[in-house]
C-alpha cells in the first residue's frame, strides 16, 4: 500500500508532498522518493491530506457509550450509585457488542487507533474490537463484590494474550471498591504474565478524604505501601494529589491517564498537571466513558486539557500544544509499550485528516500543531490500523447496522 503525497509533521512543523509505504501491518517507508514494495498495488491519494499517528485513548470504558446522554449533570457517587450501578447489573454481552462496536465507530472518525478499556464481558470486547480492527489494551474490571471477575483475570489474559490487535490486561476498580487481597493477587496476576495494570486513583476528593480517615493513608501513600505502583501501572484521573503523592507517582513511573472533560463533567475537579509534569510523570490523555464525556474524541480532550489548565493557574504559556499532543501519541505509546509513529519499521496505525476544512485555515508550515489541539472539529477521513483500512473516504463498511442496533440495544437494555 502506497499513501501518495501526503504531508506530515515533522518537528512541530508541516512537510508535504511525502509518500508512505506499508508492507503488511507495518510502514516501510517515508519520504519523498519512497515506493511501494508491497505489491499489492493499493494506492491512497493524499494529496490535500495530513497524516498523523494513532491517537491513543488511555482511559475509556467503551460500551458505555450506550449510556450517552442517559444520566447527566450528576456528582460521581450519586450518579454511580443511582444510575450507573443499576443499570450495569442488567447488561448482557450482546449490548456490551453493539456498544463497543459503537464506541470504535466514534473512535474511527476521530483518528484514535488504540484504547484502554477497563469493564464487564471483555472477551465480548475484545471480539467486537477485532471485527471493528482497532487495536486495544483491555482488562476485566475487579471488585470484591464480584468474585467471579477475579476469578476470570487469569484465564482472560491466557486466552488473548499472543493476539495482534488485543493486549490483556489486569483491572482492579480502585482502592475503596477492592480489597488488599484483590489488589494483591491483581498485582501478582500482572507481574506473572508481565500485562499491565489499569486502575481508577484519586478520582474526587470525597473519595480521597474518606480512605484517609479509614486508612491513615492517602490512595496513592496505600497502594505504594503494596508494591503495587510501577510503571506497570495506569492510573486514570489522579486529580487529588498531595506533593508526596505526586513524588511517589513520579519515582514509580506510574502512567497518569488524565481524563480533563469527565473530570470536569462530573465536577470531580481539575488534576494538577502542571506539578505532575514538573515532576517527571509520564501523563496520558483518556476520554473516560461516553457516559460521563460524552464523546469519545480526542480531539476535544487535548484542547479541554490543554485551556482548563492556563486557566487553573493564570498562565497562558502552560501546556502549549505540542506538549498536549504528545500526551495522546508519544507518551502513550511509551505507557503501553507500543511501536507506533510515522516512521519505517512502526506498526502502521495512523489517519489522514482532510486540511481543505475551514477550521485549518490559514495555515502555515508552523502552526498544523496549534490547528490540530485548539480548532480541529473533525475532518479525519481515512484511518488505518495494522496496515488494514478501517474508513476511507469517510466510509466504514457496516455503519448503518451498527447504528440501528446499538440504538435498539439500549432500548432494550432500559426496559429490562
């Protein structure tokens, strides 16, 4: 496959008129004089076109995007506890299919390649991902309530883990649904067979204030008192943090999954970024569920990410774009261990984007960056994953009937 005259960017700046080449599930070539060795005969027009590398989405719980719209404007217990929960207990793994093939719809159009997941029938997951072709790090979720799940971890990890696009995972909810056996034998399970481990931390400060009072400690101080905080781990919001938080985060080389419009959504609070950064932790971009977003689009989450934190502290110069990019590539492919980037040998995930859109204009070799995190809407008309062409042309084959039956699913899922 041959994608012709194309741009790309390139420190920061804009180059054109670049060809890229993918041989099976991995770029060949990129340059100006590059051609296609594959011989397939495939070629992609992308003139007009900007190619970017995968977005990866390093926090999501995907089929909850058939809960889009259903419980707003809520605080997070409440919203949980009186919506959430009770409609979880009613899923099956037919909604849980026609969700997550839903949310790779959204994800497709968006330019994001790869996610995290963290939920209920992830071999239903992870099924619906691989016929949608997107790549994906999922993970049961754990809780003490629920022993059967626990009991699954292991067998979910056996059963996928030498697949292309599926990498396994371990997924203890958080420090007050889990106990210190489960967060034990989750981190145990994770160390055997070498996955990752996914975790929600220091989500609101009710949360964080209340295991202070029961435990001495805080979220962070605990789990670190279990070994269990490395940079094996992936630790979505992380938005009440004290400075020895944040040192003990940042000398484990935990994976912060900062998730800005579900935090802010759910009121939850702004997460200090700015003194995680100055730290050394590595910081991720996660979009959360549709449920508490309510899109799944990173897009909106670099930018949201990128102003609530000049405005947090009155300084417009934090978190230039280029900085807010590299969260939802760079530093995540470092957290996931992914081989990824508009580069010879790197697996071939990436999107076009159509710059013949108003929001890219004016634009100079300079600012693509600044377009990409402040003003793209949309516009991402090809993505491809592993070499295999999800959309193109705005086109992904099947969408209509996975519109019809996420829709019929939920009306379903509420009247149960």
């Amino acid at each position: 496959m041959l994608i012709k005259d194309v741009s790309i960017m390139e420190d920061g700046r804009l180059l054109r008129d670049v060809n890229i080449a993918i041989d099976g599930s991995r770029i060949s070539g990129v340059g100006s004089g590059v051609a296609d060795e594959s011989g397939d005969g495939v070629v992609i027009e992308g003139s007009g076109m900007l190619a970017i590398p995968g977005l990866v989405n390093a926090h999501t719980h995907l089929a909850m995007t058939l809960f889009r719209g259903y419980a707003d404007d809520m605080e997070l217990l409440p919203w949980l506890e009186e919506k959430i929960w009770p409609l979880e207990a009613k899923l099956t793994a037919e909604d849980i299919h026609w969700g997550v093939k839903l949310g790779c719809l959204e994800m497709i159009r968006s330019g994001i390649t790869c996610y995290n997941d963290m939920y209920y029938f992830m071999d239903e997951t992870a099924r619906a991902t691989k016929e949608m072709g997107l790549r994906a790090v999922l993970s049961g979720v754990l809780f003490d309530m629920r022993p059967d799940l626990i009991e699954d971890a292991e067998p979910f990890i056996r059963r996928w883990k030498n697949d292309d696009l599926i990498i396994p995972a371990v997924g203890p909810h958080a420090v007050y649904t889990c106990s210190e056996e489960t967060l034990s034998r989750a981190l145990e399970l994770a160390e055997r067979h070498e996955v990752m481990l996914h975790i929600h931390l220091s989500e609101t400060r009710s949360e964080v204030e209340s295991f202070e009072k029961n435990c001495g400690k805080s979220p962070v101080e605990y789990l670190d008192s279990l070994g269990f905080l490395s940079d094996r781990v992936i630790a979505a919001h992380c938005v009440w943090l004290s400075e020895r938080d944040i040192s003990i985060i940042a000398e484990r080389g935990v994976n912060v999954a900062h998730c800005s419009i579900s935090n802010h959504k759910l009121a939850s609070g702004i997460a200090p970024l700015d003194r995680l950064a100055r730290a050394g932790a590595n910081i991720c971009l996660g979009t959360d569920g549709a449920s508490s977003n309510n899109s799944i689009n990173l897009f909106q989450e670099m930018k949201t990410t990128a102003i609530a934190q000049k405005c947090a502290h009155s300084r417009p110069d934090l978190f230039g774009a280029g900085e807010v990019w590299k969260m939802a590539t760079e530093n995540a492919y470092a957290a996931f261990g992914l081989d990824l980037g508009l580069r010879a040998g790197a697996l071939a995930d990436l999107s076009l984007i159509d710059l013949r859109k108003p929001w890219f204009f004016p634009l100079t070799e300079e600012n693509i960056v600044s377009h990409l995190v402040y003003s793209a809407q949309g516009g991402v008309d090809t993505t491809i994953v592993g070499g295999r062409v999800l959309m193109e042309g705005g086109f992904i084959p099947g969408e209509e009937e996975i519109l019809d039956r996420a829709q019929q699913q939920f009306g379903d899922l509420v009247a149960r």
